[in-house]
C-alpha cells in the first residue's frame, strides 16, 4: 500500500534526520552533520504530505505507530542495540494503534 511506504520513508527521514542532531550534540561528530539531518527532515515532511489520508491530524496519529517500530528497527540496525521484549510489545500495540486510526470504520 502506497501509504505504508510512504509512511515507513518518512519515518526513516525523521529519525535520520534527527539522529543527525544527536550525533552532532551528544555524541561529539562535527557541526557539519546538521546539513545532511536537515534535508532528511524535508524529506520527511514531503513523505508525510503524501499518505493517503483526508487530515493531517489521522495521518499523524497513524504514522506515529510506524514511527514507533521504525525506531526500534533503528535502535537495532544503526545503534547496534537489541529491542527487548517490551520494546516489541510495545510497538505491536502502537501499530495496532496506527493500523485503527488508518483504517477504522467511518
């Protein structure tokens, strides 16, 4: 579905973006990976504005589940750290979340 992708791109874009910021200020990387973080969060915005959704407010409740799991897929293939089985739970219950704001009955 066009608007999955869409919403797992964004979420790559945001939390690259911002990851970008905390590599620059928590972590001592130079000043310059700002730049690349900044276009990621345009990137992310322009991603956002193309789910299929009437409202921006829907489309932001639901892509905050996949941003959920996304941050986990993050946590494990970027920063090296294994989810534990909260963070699973967790995150099937946001997408749950997100799949009901997306796709409940009207």
């Amino acid at each position: 579905m066009k608007s999955l992708l869409f919403f797992l791109l964004a979420a790559v874009f945001e939390i690259g973006g911002c990851y970008a910021f905390w590599a620059w200020l928590r972590s001592g990387r130079p000043v310059w990976y700002v730049v690349p973080g900044l276009l990621s969060l345009v990137l992310f915005a322009l991603c956002l504005t193309r789910v299929e959704a009437p409202y921006a407010g829907r489309a932001y409740a639901a892509y905050g589940g996949i941003y959920i799991a996304s941050s986990l897929a993050w946590l494990r293939g970027v920063e090296g750290i294994h989810p534990d089985r909260w963070d699973f739970v967790g995150a099937a219950i946001s997408v749950v979340g997100a799949l009901v704001v997306l796709f409940g009955r009207r």
